[in-house]
C-alpha cells in the first residue's frame, strides 16, 4: 500500500492529498506541518476581513478529514534542532512532496532599511493573523504616516487593513492584542507606492475597489503623475483586469478632497532609493521618480521626493528557500523539477516531489494550486508501482515517536478550534485566534494523539 508524506498543510499541500485520494483508491496520506495548525496562508495569510476566502478553510477541513488522510501538524522536517531530517522523512513513506511554499520576503536592498518602524508586509500580516512565529510588536505606535512599497493585493490588504476601524475589524478572528493596537493607530494619511505605472500594478480590481468603500477613508490618485503611464491615458487596448483597475483610478483621480479622516494615496512613477531616520528610527523614505523607457520598464529621472513615514512596509513579492536535502535552483528560488518530480542532475529522484510555490515560484491566487498540485499527483502515482516496492514502515507514525516527536493530530487541531471560540466568547466576540505557540500547544495538549 503506497504511503504518501505531503510536507505542508497549505492550498497547494491539501490539493495534493486530495488528487492522490481521488485518483488512487487505496493510497494513505500524512500531511505534515511544523504548525499545529492546518490551512497555511488561509489562515495566516488572507486579510482577517475577508471571510469569504477564508470560508475556504470548509473545503480544505473536508480534505483533512478524508479516512486515507491523516494531519499531523507540530512536525517540523529539516536539519535543524528538534526536526525531523528530510533523508529520515524518505526513509519512513514511499513518496513524499513538498509544499512549503515560498518561505521569506524579498528585501529593497536599500539602505536604513533595517531602521526601526521599518518592516515587510509578511511581518505585518503574521502579526495581525496571529501567526506564532510574528514578531510581538504593535507597528503603529506613534504613526502618523505610513508608506506601503509595492502595489499588489498584499500591498492592498495591509493599506485596508491601517484604515480598517473598531467597527469593521471587532467581527474578525484578529487576535486581541492587535486588534486593540489597529484600533486605536493615528495613522491618518497611507502611501502605497509603485515604481511603475497604474497599467502594470499587480492588484486585482476586486481588492482595489475594496479601498473606495472604506469609511472615513478618502482614496487619492494624482492624475497628472498617472498619466505618464500611456496605458492610463487611453486604456482601451489594455487586458481586460488592467482596464478596470484604470477605470478605478480614473474615478478616484477625478473626485474633489472630501475631508475624510483617512487618506489612501495610490503612488506610481517612484522607487525607493533610501530610507531616512529620525529619532532613531525611520522618518521618511526618499524616492527617485521614474518614467516609463518603452519596453515595458522605467528609468530613474534623477529627481527625488521624500515621503513622510514613521511606518514602511515592503510588499515587493516573495522567494523560495532552500529545504532540507533537495537540490535548490538560487535564481528562482525553485527546487528544480520535471511535472513535479524533483531533478538532481537534471534526472528524477525517484519519491521525491515538489507542489506549489517551491515548485513554480510564488505566483498565482489560491486557485492556481488546484492544477499544480493535480500534475504533481499524476506524476507520483504514475511511479507507484515502483516506488511501493520501498520498503518502507507500516505506519511511520510510531517511528516518529519512537524518535521523540509527538505530533498534534486533528483531535488537538480541534481542541485549538475550541479554545478561540471559548476566548472569543470571553471577549464578546466571535472566534479570536491564539496568537502565540504556548497557547497552542496548550490547548492541543491532552486530545487524543493521531
């Protein structure tokens, strides 16, 4: 009976278990995960308020939930202390696929960037979705200003999310402690910034109009900065998605001041050269404005303007890192493969498959994954024959804690569902996450092992 281990409980990991369910009837499946809780960046990654994406936990629940798919969460595979080697984790399954996905943030590469008050979108994002590895810090303390570098739907999640109030942001599973710090922020005016133009922005229309119906929030669009982009000018030979992100600009850049609390400001034409401290921290980021070269680019003018901010983050895209004993492609931040086979020395390793991110690099939405991980799937089973001649453990379960590892299965996963709606209820208010890794292992702790 072929034993199957997915490294990672995310969309692209759950996919992948739940192809090789569908198209095998008799394969076992553990899908792993060094969190003790499921659902990767559905959970800690969408915008707390956006419930409908994060209704899409249900679907992945059912997937977690097959008889042939077993979760095993609180394993973490790689070569450090307290982690499983990825050489043991073949040793003890058939086949095993990685979906880890795309683990760091890409960094500017300017200098201050290290000043305090400066930080990545992830950084925020973790903090807010109560990832347990975030940063315990309340990022808007003393803000009055904030730049967002970048000006893709991340980009657009953590602008909405500065000017989200009480009212819009109580109803949702943010932890407390950030909830009760994005509340009371002063932050009155958000840059989000581009170093091209609105026709290249990476932003679905769905999340760009999302901005325009935030309360006391005014959206700014500078028209005459916008229009050296030609597709702004006359968008009617631009894709379909790219037309109506213009058309929405184009209504914002055309409405009067309206004395709104808030102020979005949506940037295009500048990139960030330096980020300027003051009292010890960042105070401002310096950008050259660029113009477009023709080919699809931008050139720097020469000429620069200084942009108030006590709080930067950088949202310019994500990159794979290397996993534990797989041959790893530096330019890509890919593991190199062939259908989801991974390639050493250009030829498959036999039990050896990559999903998602690590697989393709960090494109696409949440629904890419569906396809990736299906052609992963077919590759592996279509090696099953050979690779369930491995010898291989029974059930690898009891060699992982013979080692010492004591995974938390669904029943703990559970026990964790329990306790936020318990501390949301003390709260008066719905599910409240657990936002740090003792209180989740506490409330796993004590339900029936996997």
């Amino acid at each position: 009976m072929l034993r199957v281990a997915v490294v990672g409980s995310g969309p692209s990991g759950v996919y992948t278990a739940q192809s090789l369910v569908q198209q095998d009837p008799e394969v076992l499946v553990d899908v792993l995960d060094r969190l003790p809780s499921p659902y990767g960046l559905v959970r800690y990654g969408v915008a707390p308020d956006h419930e409908k994406i994060k209704s899409l936990q249900n679907s992945l629940r059912t997937v977690l939930e097959h008889e042939r798919v077993r979760f095993l969460g609180g394993l973490p595979v790689g070569s450090g202390p307290g982690e499983l080697p990825g050489a043991r984790l073949r040793e003890l399954y058939h086949a095993v696929v990685y979906c880890v996905g795309a683990a760091t943030d890409r960094h500017l590469g300017i200098p201050g960037e290290e000043l305090p008050g400066s930080w990545s979108a992830t950084q925020f994002v973790s903090w807010y979705s109560a990832h347990p590895d975030a940063v315990a810090d309340s990022f808007v303390h003393g803000a009055r200003s904030a730049v967002v570098i970048g000006v893709g739907n991340v980009a657009v999640d953590v602008a909405r999310m500065l000017a989200r109030g009480p009212a819009e942001l109580s109803p949702t599973d943010m932890p407390q402690a950030a909830l009760t710090a994005l509340t009371a922020n002063r932050v009155t005016d958000i840059h989000m910034v581009g170093r091209r133009g609105p026709s290249q922005a990476r932003f679905t229309t769905k999340e760009l109009r999302e901005l325009g119906s935030l309360p006391d929030t005014q959206v700014v669009v500078d028209e005459a900065e916008s229009a050296l982009d030609p597709g702004y000018a006359d968008p009617s030979a631009l894709p379909a998605a790219q037309r109506r992100n213009v058309e929405a600009l184009r209504g914002w850049a055309a409405l009067p001041p309206t004395g709104a609390g808030r102020r979005i400001r949506l940037r295009f034409f500048r990139r960030p050269v330096e980020l300027l401290a003051a009292g010890g921290r960042v105070g401002a980021v310096r950008f050259e404005r660029t113009v477009p070269d023709g080919t699809g680019g931008v050139t720097g003018t020469g000429q620069y303007e200084d942009i108030e901010a006590q709080l930067v983050l950088r949202s310019v895209g994500y990159r794979g890192v290397p996993v534990d004993g797989l041959p790893f492609d530096a330019v890509l931040g890919t593991v190199p493969h062939l259908a989801g086979r991974v390639l050493r020395d250009g030829r498959p390793s036999p039990g050896e498959y990559v999903a998602g991110w690590i697989k393709r690099g960090p494109t696409g939405v949440i629904g890419t994954n569906r396809p990736c991980a299906k052609e992963t799937a077919t590759s592996l089973l279509a090696d099953a024959a050979e690779l369930v001649r491995l010898d291989r453990p029974d059930d690898p379960l009891a060699a992982l804690r013979a080692a010492g590892f004591r995974p938390v299965g669904w029943a703990g996963w559970q026990a964790i569902e329990r306790a936020e709606a318990e501390l949301g209820a003390t709260l008066g208010r719905g599910t409240v996450k657990l936002p740090d890794w003792e209180s989740l292992l506490a409330a796993a702790q004590g339900a029936d092992a996997p």
